[in-house]
C-alpha cells in the first residue's frame, strides 16, 4: 500500500520565545541531549525558526535589524540521532525539499549596523538597512527594491553534525589564538559566550558547561560544515556530512529563500522560517572510504536556471577602494567586484544600500577567476539580467535614465542620503585616489 | 553581394623568435607603435603564440617548464589601432571565436617550479611537473592524465587596452609599494624589467623606455583587464573594455584551450598557440555612461553544459592545512578546497601533481559561497563528473578500487614518489625539500 | 506593510463527490456560472481535484484504472471572472506553483484499457495498467517501477477560459463533422454528453442545456488552450490566453506531478489533487495586438535540468511496425520512437508496461526532427539518464544484466506474460487479442 | 610523443562537378566502391559539399533556389571501409567537430517553389525564396533577414551505413506500396532514378546498376539512419548506427551550421560546405546487445544554450487553417504550431517569407506536447528571444511597431507582395473559416 506522509519530528512554535523551546539550541556541543531520532534511510520534515529566533517583523523601519540581539540568533532545530550512525561514518543528507510556512510568506535581509554586527563591506555602509520580501509560490518581491523578482534558490544555510570533545577542543583552540592575535579594530572570531545559550533541554548544569564551551553557530567549519551559507545546497541536493559522535546529532536551520554568493551583508539571504525535507542515510566508514575531511556535495536539478548570456559579470582584483595594491587577496578583490556591481546598478535609481541587499540576497554568482597572477587575485561576480523587470543590459540606451525606486528601510528617523541614486551625489565615479562612497 | 572571408591583422611565426616579430610585445605602455589598425564595427582574426611564446615542448619531459625563462612570456598580439576610439570611450570586443592551429592540435599545463614562477599550492608541490593535450575537435585528452577527457571552454587569457601614461604610472607606484612594503620569502609582484623586453616594432631607445616603465602582463589589473584568465570569457562573449589612449592600442594573447577557475597552477590552461576572432564596437563615453571602472562581460552561449547535478562540490574554510585559524581569508580557504578535491581524487589512482594539473585546466567552478561568518570565510569548487570515464561520484561502490594512471611529465631523472597512487603512499606527500603534507 | 497571506478562491472536499461540489464543472460551456472573483493583479490559490476525480486508488490493483467511469472526469475548478476581463483582451495568467496537498504525497499513472479510454499504443499494449508515485518534497518514486526517481516537472493539465456561443458552436460543427466521416473502428472524438454532466452552480435547465452544447474537456483546443498537457508549462510560466467571454471564465484543473512530452498512456502523467498558485493579469486588446489564435506561453526558470550529454535519445521514422510505410505522419513516428526506447530499455528488467508508463510520465522530450524528407517524418526521444539509479547509457558493460524490477498494477487475477523482463520472453510481447508485437 | 595531426580521409573539389568526384556518391546501395579506410579507433576528417553540390550562390536572387536540379543533390562523402566493422556490429561515431571552411564563410537557406521540391508550408509559401547567411566564427547573420544573429548548433543532416541487398530490398519495396497507393496530389516517396546517379568510383555498369536499385538519399530510413535532419546531433554527439554490410560503408554529408527542429522549408537549415571531424569505434554484436532498430544518440555538451525563460512557446493543434478537425494528426498540428509563430513575428514588419526560413533554420524547439486528447494532437514550437536584436517578447510594448525588414532573395523579377508586414495586407488575423495567408 502507499506510503502515508511524511513525519515532522521538530515543530518550533512562533507564540513562545525560542530559547524555550527543548527541540531548538545554539551552540554546537557533543552533550546538548538528542531532540528525536531518525531511522536509517527515513524522510521527516523539520520546522524551523529564521536565524534571529524572530527579532525582524515586517514593517518598514530597521530599527530591529540595528538592535538586533546577536547572542540570540541561529536557534538550530535539533540535534537529532540518525540511528546507527557513529563516529567515522559519514551522513548523506538528501534535502528533499525547503518550504516557507504557509501561513508566513515572507523573509528579510538585513545589513547590521557595523557597531552590531557589520557586513563584508561595512566600512562604505556603516548604516542599518532592510528589505522585506514576499513570496509567492517560486518567486519572491520586496516593496523596499522594486522592479525586481526572482524565484528562490531556497536551502539550509546551517547543516552538520555536532563535534566531539576533541573537535570542539580543536575549534575553541584555533579561534582563541586568532583572537589572541588579532590587531585589528574588530571581531575576528566569537569564543564561547555564556550568554543567552539554549542548550536544548538540557538542565542548569549542562547548559553553563554548553556555555562555556560550546562552539558559537557563526562559523562554518571545516570539520562539519556548520553555517557555510552556500546557495546551492539547495533542494535535492545530497550532501556528505562526517559524523563525529554516536548517532550523528544532526541539527539544522537558518533556512533562506535565496542567497547571493558570498552573502556579503551578513544578514543577506532572505532569511525566513519554514520546513526542511531531508531524507537520511548512514555510510559506514564513510570518512575513511571517501578522504573527506570536510563536507562534499552534488547540487540538485531545480535550481532557477538563466542562459549563460543573461548575466553580466563585473570583475574586481586585489586593488582596495583607496588604490593600495593587495598581494593576491581575493577577500580584497570580491569586494572590489561587488562596488563595481554597485556603482553599474546605482545609475539606474537605486540606493547603494539597497543594491548592497540586492547582491546579497538575489542568485549572483561569485567566481574566483585568476589567483596566481602576482599581486592581483581576480574575481568575476555575475548578475542575472532576468530578475529586474526593465533592461539593465549594457546595450540598452545610453546614458539610462533614472527611475524613482523609493527606498529601503532604515532606523527611524533616518531621512538623508538615503537614496543616493536620487541624489545624484552619488553617480560620480572618480579613477583618482580616495573613497567616493557614500551612504 | 556576399562577404568575403574575414580578414588576418596579425600573423605569427613559429620558425622566429617571439622577440623579433614586430607585431608581438610583451609590457603594457602606452607608446608601443601600433601594430595595424581596425575599423569601427569589423571582424578580424589575430593569430597568437602561446603564452611562452613557444618555449615548452610536446614531449614527456618536464624540464622546459622546470627552466623557463618567465621574463619571455606573454608575447602579445597588437597593439592595434581602433578607429574613432579615445580615452573615455568603451572598446566593445565580441569574442566570435577562438581556434588552435589547425596544423598545431596541442597545448600544455605545467606546474612551475617553486623556485622559478611557482604556483597557488606551490608549498606543497614545488616540483615542475607537466600535461601535454592533445585536441580532436570540441575535446581535448592527455597522455599525462589518462581516464579523462572534456570540450574545451576556449578563451583568451589576455585582453585588453593600452594604459595611459597616467594609468601606468599608478600601477607602477603602488606595486612598488607593494614590493618595498613586502616580508615574505617570495616576490609579491613583478617591477618593470628592461631584460627581454619586447615592444613591437619601437626602435631602440623606445624599447629602452618600455623596458624601464613598461608594467609587466603577469597581472590582471582593474583599470583595463589585462591577464584576468577568466575562463567563461569564452567564444560568444562580449566584453566592454575601457579605452585609455587615442585608438585604444587593443592587445590580445595568451589562449586558453580550457582552464579551471583560479588557474591555480599558473601555467594551468591548456595554453596554446591559435587563432582568436573577434568583432570591435566602439562606445562613445561609455566609461562615464556605463560608470565602468573596471571591465564588463557577458559570456557567450556555447559554453560547455553539465547538468548542476553533475558536479561534486568541495567545501573549504579559512583553516590552512597546519591548523591555523585565518581572518577570513578567502585566498586560504580556496586553496583548502581544492587540497579537498585532490584528497578525494587521488583515491582512483592518480598522483597528487596529476590531479593539480587537471584541476588548474578542467573547467572546475570555484565559487565564493559564504563571506560574511567570521573568522571563516567558505569557499566551493565544483569538479564536473563527466569529464571522467569512470564513474568519481561518492555513490560509487566504496572502498574505491586504484587504477593504472600512468604519471605526468616531470624533470628528465625524477623516479620517485612520483605517482603517489601507484606506490600506495597517497595518504603522505613528500617531494624535496618542501612542506610535507599529511591528513 | 507586509502582505497578509494569499487567498484560496477554491476549495475541494475530498468527503463529498466531485459532481456536488459547486465550484468544480466537467464541460467547457459559457453558460457555467461564475465560481468567484478574481482582481485583475491578484494572485490566488485554486484547489484542484485529481483528473478522474478520486476514482483511482493508492493500491496495487489495475481494477480501477480498468473500470474507469470516463463521464466522469476532468472535473475543473472554476470559472472564475476576472475583473475587467473582455472578449478581445487577453489574460495573462503567471503560475507562481503547483503543489500537491501536504497530507495527500501520492499520484498515479494509469494505462487504460483499449476498450474504455485506450491510450497511444494501445494495439500493442491493450490492458489497463498503474504506478502509485510517492512524492516527497520535489522527488518521487514508485514501488511499481523501482530503480528510478525523479523530480517533478508540475504542471496544470489543463487551463483556458470559456468559449463563447459562436467559439462553442463552431468547435461541435468541427468535431461532428469528423465524427460523421470517421471508418476507423475507434472513437476519434467525443460529442457532447448529457450523462454525468456537472456545470457547477447551475440549475438544472442550465445543467441540461450544457449537457447538450457544452464541449468535453478531453482535447485541448486551439482558440483557447484546454487540455493541453504541456509539460514545460509549469512553474514560473507565463501563459497568454484569448478572452472569449466577458470576465473570462478562466478555468484550470488536472495537475500533473510530472509528465513525458505526448503523455502516451492517455492517463499518463503523474496524477494528482493539489493547489496551483496564479497571478491574473488582463492585457486590453491583448489578442489583436498580440496577434494571437492560439494561447502562447513562456516557461518559468525551475525546470529540472539535466546536461544535454545526459540523455539518450532515440529515432524513429514514419514506417510503422507492421513495416508499412507511411506519408510524412509524425503520430507513426513518434509511436516508433516510443517503442524503440522500450525495447531499449527492456533489456534491464523492466516490462513494456512498466516502461510505457514511465515515458507517460518521466520528463522525457520529445521532439520533431525532420518533417520534409519525404516519405519519412522523423522524430526523437530524450530519456534522461540520471532518473535511474543505475547505469543505463549504451557505454554500459554488454550485454546487460537483467535486475528483478518486480511489477506495476494489473488488474486482479492477471498473472502471466506480465513482467516479461522476468520471463525472459521479452524479445516478445503477447497480450489478449492485440496485436503480437514482435522484434 | 605528441599525436600528429588528424588525417583527412576525403578531400572534395569545388572546381570540378560533384559528379566526377570519385570520393562522393548520391544513392545508397551496397555495391559502391569504398572510398577509403578508418582505423577502428581513429579520429578522422571528412570535407564534404553542401547539399545540392554547389549549386546555389552567395547573391541576391532565388532563380537558383526555383530551377535547382534535385536529380543533382546529396552528394555524400565515402562509403568509407571502418576495419573490423560486421553486419550485427554497431558503429560509435562520436562527431568532434563541424566547421565550415575558412574560405568559404557562408551558407544557404531555401524555399522551394512548390513544383520543384516544394516544403511543409509549401500550400501557404508556393514561391522559391533564399537567404544567404554569413558566418563569423559561432554566430551568424543573414542580410535577408535583419535584425537575427545566432549561434550555430552545428551538425550533419546526414549519416549512416550502407544498406545491405536486404534491407535496400525492404525499402525500395515499401516505398513503391506508398507510391502506388498514392491519391495525393504531389510526390510521396522518390523511387530509384537512373537520371544523374553517381556511385563513387564505380564503373559505368554498377553504376547503372546503383541508378536502378539505389535507394534515393532525401528521406532518413528507420533501419540505418540517414537523412535524420536532428539538429541536436551535433558537435560532441555520440550516435550509433547500426552496421549492414562488411566495413560498414559509412557515409556523411549535408552539413547545416543550423537548423530549427523540422527544418520546415525542406531546404531549410543553413546549408553549407564543410570539414566534420568524426572518431569512429566497432562495438561488436551491438545491434542485439543494445536492442538496436534505429540509430540512437546522445548529444554533445555545447550546444548553445538559452534559458527555458527566453523562448516563447506556441502551441498548434490537429484543426488545419481551414478550420477542419484532423484525428490526432500531430504534422497538421505542427504546421499550425509553425503558422502562429509566422502570426507572431509577422507584426514587426518581416515578410512571412522571411520568417518561414528563419524558422527553417534558426535553433526553434519542436515539441511533441499532447498526443493522446482526441482529436486534438498540440505541439509547440519554442522561438529563442535572443536571437533578435530587439525584444519581441510579448510584455514589450503594444502596439508593436514595424521596422524597416528588407527583404528576402526572390526569384528575378518578382516585385510585388513580398514584404507582408510591409503592406499591412497581412497583418489581418482572422478567427473565421478560410485561409487568410497571402505570399
């Protein structure tokens, strides 16, 4: 006879604050107790709560995403035993499919306050800004960046098994010597924090040693993969994950609608709750067997697909904004290539921190192209001509005209600069020294 | 009535040296006298060596790569005239296509020596070491690397527009910066050099003057392209190039037959001598009107197609392979994941220089995916299944059975160790005096 | 602020028949009462009901395929006015999705049998037959054809709006006439039919009156669309469909899970109740302006895709199998095309019934090749290779290993010359009085 | 060592008649002298003519399309000996490459008047018409029909194995039933004709011999393949032909740089004199191994892509344009589905002439859709946008408005009506009986 559905073994409930919820932590620790089990070969589906434990509303101010709590974020639904599993296995994870709530049809992208958070380019938008997007079926629209619509390449931007104490031990070690090293005037990595830590249903003791120890959910890791944010690690693929404690204790969240690569305002994806798919299966000896000392994966068939010569690509090399030249730093170049995406957009009408949403959210492709070309690394960054619905190609009729495209939100109260592209401030392009940027 | 065929603005030579035929150079500057003049809106073909300028061999001998002389690369073909193009206008450049020579159906892949040119994971093999492929049509294969074979995504390693004097001179300033600023124990960018310099058909004092202020083509830069090795700026592509220089002094060189992104073995195209068509358009005040401080492109649409499920895709962080924690650092994280891939393919039987070759050529897809979650930036490669005639995918019958891969070419009495797995040693790397490399 | 979420303009009751569910009609009439009202720019939810309305069941039993009521299907969820929508105007109808219902994962695929409903190669295969498909999230796969998943590729079946009088009378003058000229001993089209007759809201005049003028649902028609049974119109597509009446009584139902171009079996889709998401729009004067006889659609950008290297594609010729040469008839060719492949793929395992049923439903292609070579029409088949978990490209080590692939639904009590992959006997096939079918 | 380069098997002579060319032949018969020798393994090149032997020009008139000699086409290249090939064995001919010749960049696209050739629209279309078309390497354009550039989708129109006497029997004997039976009022089959038969180097009584048995070479035939017209069997494309006699005797020829699915004029690709660089292989007793009728194939990965999102798809059914229902005739609804597209483009301002080729030979998707809603077969036809140089999609502004179109070659003299979408005269759509189509 047919199979009947498809069991939920995690519901979040939106009416209760995440950290009281037993089947939801946020940190990442070998003792944080199991939240369900699996069965070898089984499908179940996994509600899931945005990555802000819902700190952003949809309305129109980024007051929110500027206050933004950052010891509450990235509530993991799970950890879940895969029956069988144990250390030296590996976890293939078929996500069969992500799906918003019904009943919730919408997502957010934020750029944080770069006191509160920052963003890969945080030093030319210092600012808060939000844009809220809407779904509909494939497709999503945000009244804050209009003439745009895409369809999702919705997936996990967090999936992995827990670490065992040794490669906890590993990662609380590294991370510490950076940050006892660091002379720089900000974060460069986050240490256990015993602050606000969810530890699942865990009791007062184990959740101060999660506290004190538990790795922060922030970064991916080479050694489960952790937060690797990657867009398409999308519906149907399978990804190979190692185990590195009996049962697996897999956990799972953060989900987004779609991503841009790189996802460079940090809160760039359109973030949303909603429910994961996944279908399990054990591979005994599987690190071993497959050399994998981090997470492998095969894409799946339904990504939104454009035509090779629907997109344009910008190029950016390791030459920083004040023209200082970089040794073969492709962090320097990708940040260059999405300033120069910036200012192509810019003409049209749009804000810079509304393209700096933009880029973060929508299906961009970011390329490493030529790294050992001494001293510039090159990297391409494609946009999809597609997703607006006016002709941004560099054929179109030159010079463009201007169109009124609002604005995002920002912190209340926020009323100048706000739309560069209205100003006209900002349309000037200088080849000489210093910043032009502005908000 | 109909067109005739299309005209050749530049024929190379391959029983002269590079350096004595007028219409090549080798420094970008802006006084290099043209090399012949385009019309507004033409097709031309320019006949190109290969980036050596023909100093490596079809034969099974590393030692032409191990001793090249890098200060005779990159004989350019041009500088060519376009009609009616000045500083400020944009040089539309279509890729029609790009060909070897019939008569010459071959092109190579090296690994430089550490200590002469180097490469992306030089620390870890500092070998010279080779791959000669031969082509039949769309496909190349190697005898070097038996088991494989794919179509080639054709391009031109090298495009782009004289600089100004004005342009040059900042090059020059801030990489000599760069150089006096530098402590590592390797060159971090490359001076103007007046040995074996070659600037076209200038008399002897112009040559002088190019040799003491010419920049050098190794790198690509942002103000007009240059050696930017982007693999999908393939036959079909449009690129929008940024003029300097009255006539635009367009140059071109250095063919790929196929490259993987990143080039990572520097040497890693498949380079090759051959035939580039391409169609001029010149654009009025297109820098200002299209705000491009760096070039454009959109990719043509023949590029060779595998579905997204057909690639298996390497995860890597900004954790190098001693342990170390690095700030985001995509440069780190990127070398990490292709170490993944060659610890994945090396369980088939190849030696881990096989596998470094193929991965600087295959049309590999190196993806920035998450950089935003410090301190680890993440990065993907994407290694397409059906470049292989056995089946790579990680569904394939574990434990992997090792095959018969033969060796690439390496320097004349080189016998041990070379074909890491044949000898069953693959799990250690150890060559010479460099890094050893252990899981 | 943000949108509240998206309306649901129908629902269906799976607890009451089909035939007293007022916002559901079985005839194409323009007298059909409206159902609801849709603003010209909404999007909104539709509710559908499987094509046969309920009557096949998720068992391992043909019986019900067999003993289909065929008065009693394409039960359409609608007419529904669209504001503003008059004749001349086009409406413009985007599919945001189409979704399953979440506690129903489940359809079908059916073979009629040749004596009630019959199907594209009846005369070969004349018996009824079924596959249950599981779906989970974008995936199925069927305990009745094992060895093979896919994901789907969901479409509506049918959508259109209403005919007016004179589109109505002229389409039964048409199909009378052909049915008064008809010497083939089948049914070539279906008259109106007063039995089982539902017309929604309608009273029971109306009800009669569309019994006797209202047009069967069966064949798509070219003033408006209809049945169609386009596989690519699916997610994200844009179809523009001539208004005939004022308010359009737009009309859809029928959804397809998935479906292979021709749908052969006649019920050969993936069969499903679920939901399709819609957004209206109404172009004035669309249909002279857009020149427009037939519907034209655009398909949205999720299709699943595989590489064009990942498919098999098979010939075939307007001779049919009796050797009989035919004038340039595609309908014998792509039957050859059909059968090629299923003897192709016979040799793993699978019966003809099994494979019948899957080119029904699999997303193969389709295509017209040649169609001037008199006397030959010649049309090909895609099979992707990737929807088998197996090896079934021609590369594959010969001959073939045959593999136990079990058996689709046949009607109770049938038991031999069923699975002829295991009776060896394959080579020929033998069924009730029809036609022998041999190599 | 390196390979040497890749031998060319037959060369042809455009300075002598096709006729008297010893390595061309235009019959397929068993007893032609084989023309050379190929390696089982070997990567050769074949030149080969266009299809009617040269008898078209690059100019401006179709006096040569209207009086072509059809007795004098398809001179195909070989039969060329593959060693080790036997009656039972299939031949792997894996197509690497297809090009024009570099001195010879253009090619032909032809109506034929309806008494001489006639095509699929010839009822609508009777008048001879040409448009030549220029090649600059992948793409091409046409100064008859402005405003279009494409890439080729490269391929041969024709390859296959010489028949056996068996099979040469089957098919002279069925083609004379059809011919026989023959009501219609035009040819449906070519018998054997004596009349300008070339058979290769054969003496001058097996030469008649071929004039009276020989089968004729327009259409392709289910047991070998032939002239398939498959415009996706093209570079990189693995076919398998089935192999009938001793050596094989292959034979290519017809090389198109493009064709749209149909190739509906019938001289209706871009035809062209060309190299194809083929690898043959022998996989013994393929034919029972693989289960092989009919050729199969697996195409290429570089065919030139769109995404689904740029084509707009139309849809045709079996109701002709005299408003009469055909059962399931899927030729009527292809010639339907052709004559909307016509509709379509007609509006900005080409003459339906023009467009009639343009479908011919321009990369158009074909598509069986629905084949099983009696009476009604649909198909659709899937137009590229990016082929036009102005957006044609139907969300462009409406009313369009026509652009200066030129027009297509015609025959000498003929000056009125030719420009449909000039005169206005055409633009009439009409939803009632009779043909509205004028030239």
């Amino acid at each position: 006879m047919g199979k009947t559905g498809i069991r939920t073994v995690c519901k979040v409930d939106f009416d209760r604050p995440a950290s009281e919820q037993p089947y939801l932590h946020n940190r990442w620790h070998p003792d944080i107790p199991f939240a369900g089990i699996i069965k070898d070969g089984e499908t179940v589906k996994i509600e899931c709560l945005d990555w802000t434990g819902g700190q952003i509303k949809n309305d129109d101010s980024a007051d929110d995403v500027k206050n933004v709590d950052l010891t509450k974020v990235h509530y993991l639904s799970g950890p879940f035993e895969v029956e069988g599993a144990a250390p030296g296995d590996v976890l293939l994870v078929e996500i069969m499919d992500v799906q918003p709530f019904q009943d919730r049809p919408w997502g957010f992208t934020g750029i944080f306050d770069r006191r509160n958070g920052g963003g890969f380019l945080d030093e030319i938008y210092p600012s808060a800004a939000k844009a809220i997007w809407d779904f509909e079926g494939i497709y999503c629209t945000s009244r804050h960046i209009p003439h745009v619509k895409f369809a999702g390449l919705i997936h996990p931007g967090i999936l992995g098994c827990a670490p065992s104490a040794e490669v906890l031990e590993k990662w609380n070690k590294r991370e510490a010597e950076l940050i006892a090293a660091n002379k720089l005037d900000r974060d460069v990595a986050l240490p256990p924090e015993p602050l606000s830590v969810h530890a699942g249903s865990a009791d007062k003791d184990l959740t101060e040693k999660v506290g004190r120890e538990g790795a922060r959910t922030i970064p991916g890791r080479p050694e489960h993969g952790g937060n690797c944010d990657i867009k398409n690690l999308s519906r149907g693929s399978k990804v190979y994950l190692p185990v590195h404690v009996p049962g697996a204790k897999f956990s799972v969240g953060d989900l987004h609608f779609s991503q841009g690569d790189g996802e460079i305002s940090f809160c760039g994806a359109i973030e949303m709750a909603g429910v994961i798919t996944i279908n399990f299966k054990v591979i005994k000896n599987g690190v071993a067997d497959l050399g994998l000392k981090s997470p492998i994966y095969i894409p799946g068939p339904v990504e939104p697909q454009f035509g090779p010569g629907r997109y344009i690509y910008f190029e950016g090399f390791s030459v920083d904004e004040a023209g200082r030249q970089h040794y073969m730093d492709v962090t320097v170049a990708y940040r260059q290539t999405t300033l120069r995406c910036i200012e192509y957009l810019r003409r049209f009408g749009y804000s810079d921190y509304q393209i700096y949403l933009l880029l973060s959210c929508a299906p961009v492709q970011g390329h490493v192209a030529g790294i050992v070309d001494i001293p510039n690394a090159c990297t391409t960054l494609g946009l999809p001509i597609d997703i607006f619905d006016f002709d941004i190609s560099p054929s179109a009729a030159l010079p463009v005209k201007k169109m009124n495209m609002g604005r995002c939100a920002f912190e209340t109260g926020r009323t100048e600069g706000v739309a560069c592209g209205e100003s006209g401030k900002n349309s000037q392009v200088s080849f000489g020294g210093g910043l032009t940027y502005k908000e």
